[in-house]
C-alpha cells in the first residue's frame, strides 16, 4: 500500500509516499481502507517540525482525519464488520473521561501514524460509524475539528438556545461551530478577513458577521451589536493575538473555550478582564471518542453537512498543506482519494 511518511526537513514537502507492507489487525483492532482524510492547522505546525513538545517524528504518516471502509476486523472485535462506513477518532485511547499526557501522546498523525495512507489500522475502541448521509470527504473532517467544535459549544461550553456566540475566522473549528450553535438555536457572531466569506458564513446562518481586517478593534462592534453585554460564549481559535480582544467581547459571567494557537502559542494576556469579569475560560483539546460520538448523532438527527471549502487528491498532500496555511479556505481543506 502507498502511506506518505514524514521526512526529515523544515517545510510542508517534508512528507513523501513510501510504498509500506498492508497491516493485518491485532485481535482488537480494525484495519480502514481510508477514502478521505482532512487537514488541520496542527498537521501545518507537525510537517514544519515546529508543534509544541513534538519536535520532528520523522517515518510517521501524517494527519490526525481520516475516514473510509473497514477491511478487515480482528478475532475479538465486535460492532464493527467489514464493508462498515467509519472515521478514526483523534486520540483512539481517549475514550471517555478526562484527558491524560498518556492519552494526549497517543493522538494520530503527531507521534503515532495517522491516516494520511491507504490502510490504516487503530484499536477498535478509537473508531466510529460515520452518518449515513456524509460522504468520506465530508465525514474525514469530523474527527478534529468537528469535536473540537462540538466540545468548546456543548462539554466545554454551555451554549443554550438564545445565547450569542462569537466565533473567529472562517476555518474549519469556527466554521463547525456556526453550524453547531445554528442547530442549538444560538445567535452568532463571526468575524473574518474576507466579506466574501462573511457572505458565506451569513448563507450558513450566522445572524452577524465582522470584517476584522478592516475593523481592527472588532471587540468594540461585538458589544454595540449586544447592546453592550458582550456575547455569552467564544470559541478562541486565534490564541494570544486575539485573546485579549475576546476578553473584552465577552460578557460579565460569559465563557471562552480557547485552543487557538493560529497567531502563536504565548503572549500578555490582559488577567485583570478575566477576573473582573468573571469570565471562564476552558482550555480545549479536541475531545473523546464518547464526544465523537454524541456530536455524530446529532449530525445524523440534523442532516447537517460539513463544509468542505476544497479539495485535493491523494498525490496533492504538500499543495493541500500549502493552501490551508495560505488561509484561503472556508471551512475544511480534504484528501480526496477517490
Ligand atoms: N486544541 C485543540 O483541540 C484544537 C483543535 C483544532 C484546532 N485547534 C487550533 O485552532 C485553530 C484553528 O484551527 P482550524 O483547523 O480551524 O484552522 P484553519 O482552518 O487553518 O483556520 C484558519 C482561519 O483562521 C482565521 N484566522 C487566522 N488568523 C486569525 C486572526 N488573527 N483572527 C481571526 N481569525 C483568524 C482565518 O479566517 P479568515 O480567512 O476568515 O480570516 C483563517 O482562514 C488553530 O490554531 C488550531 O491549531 C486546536
């Protein structure tokens, strides 16, 4: 079978195909023949060598997302059978509960190989069934930015009907969270740096919508439009670059659910704002295979289509990274291997 394997190097080509032997499951494992995989901020940071406590994993196959058929079941599995439609989940041991170091180690495509090949195989306890209505393209973007959403608006976060979200950009978490809140019938606010994507983020429900280039104190139209409260809830995916703006968009007594490190990893963060107003803030990191789930049924209830902003085939690997740093894209950037 053909996987891609990182490389040594400091750029997005630092991946090349290998040809590697297909897997066989152990007793408890599943092998997938993956149809699609999604790409995510992280997968940028893991191929440049530059994700935190990572470093270079050299030999790994990369990308945490990834969905498509199982092919082959070992002797102890059960509920799953060949021919059955599935995703693997970010972290396969995390299971349910509260996360560790030793189930955060274990998330795919970091230091364990994830699904950026044509068989993969994980422990039958980190795999779903994908709703009927997704296609692979579509169901290959819900394992990391999909729970991650579902995890900052509903475990995380609280978003109740009637409550007003503010959401950052349009990439894959923010875009998953519009269609989250719009379903939990919240009122969202989300900014971007292009009014063509506002005008997509309006077709996909958002009630208002902030150019926050040409509006670079965007905190300040977030109150005016909540008649100076502030929005209940935000979902920081910006990191310290946005952090402080967020604090003054949200609410006394409202909430943050930050795993944003698009504009770095650490800066001042304005501690006084928290305090004074009470504000809560919920450290994310995507979510358990329990949560992977829930979100999956309510997708299924709903009907509700990811959006996949563009797409690339299997041969296309270093264009696909090179377009999601771009920024170009709306919501999800996949893998297509059909
Ligand atoms: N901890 C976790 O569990 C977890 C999980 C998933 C993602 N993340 C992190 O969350 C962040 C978003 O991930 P993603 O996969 O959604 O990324 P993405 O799809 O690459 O999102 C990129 C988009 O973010 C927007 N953006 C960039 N800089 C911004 C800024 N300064 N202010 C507002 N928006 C900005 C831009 O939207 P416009 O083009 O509309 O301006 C850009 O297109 C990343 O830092 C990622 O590492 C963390």
């Amino acid at each position: 079978m053909k996987a891609y394997e990182l490389i040594d190097g400091e750029s997005l080509s630092a991946i090349k195909i290998v040809e590697r032997p297909d897997p066989t499951p152990g007793p408890n494992e599943v092998v997938i023949d993956v149809k699609a995989c999604s790409l995510n901020y992280r997968d940028v940071l893991i191929a440049k060598g530059t994700y935190p406590a990572l470093g270079r994993t050299t030999g790994v196959v990369p990308l945490s997302d990834g969905a498509g058929i199982v092919s082959a079941v070992g002797d102890k599995v059960t509920g799953f059978a060949v021919g059955d439609r599935v995703a693997g989940a970010f972290m396969p041991d995390f299971v349910a509960g509260t996360l560790t170091p030793e189930l955060q180690a274990g998330s795919l495509g970091g230091a364990v190989d994830g699904m950026l090949t044509e068989k993969a195989v994980l422990p039958a306890h980190g795999v779903v069934h994908i709703p009927d209505h997704l296609s692979f393209a579509e169901a290959a973007t819900l394992p990391c930015a999909g729970v991650t959403a579902w995890y900052a608006n509903f475990v995380g976060g609280n978003v109740q009907p009637g409550d007003t979200v503010l959401l950052l950009g349009t990439g894959g978490v923010s875009v998953f969270s519009l269609q989250f809140a719009k379903l939990a019938g919240a009122n969202v606010i989300i900014t971007s740096s292009s009014d063509e994507k506002l005008q997509r983020a309006k077709d996909l429900g958002a009630d208002h919508t902030i150019n926050y280039r040409s509006n670079e104190d965007w905190q300040n139209e977030v109150l005016e439009l909540t008649g100076g409260v502030g929005a209940d809830h935000a979902v920081e995916v910006g990191g310290p670059g946005t952090i402080n703006r967020t604090l003054e968009a949200v609410r006394y007594g409202g909430s943050i659910s930050l795993m944003g490190v698009l504009t770095g990893m650490a800066d001042a963060v304005a501690t006084g704002l928290i305090l004074s107003k009470n504000i809560k803030i919920q450290g994310t990191y995507v979510g358990s295979v329990e949560t992977f789930r829930d979100m999956n049924k309510a997708i299924d209830h709903h009907k509700m289509t990811p959006v996949v902003g563009k797409s690339f085939g299997f041969d296309e690997a270093v264009k696909a990274l090179e377009f999601l740093e771009s920024g170009q894209h709306f919501g999800k950037v996949v893998i297509d291997y059909a």
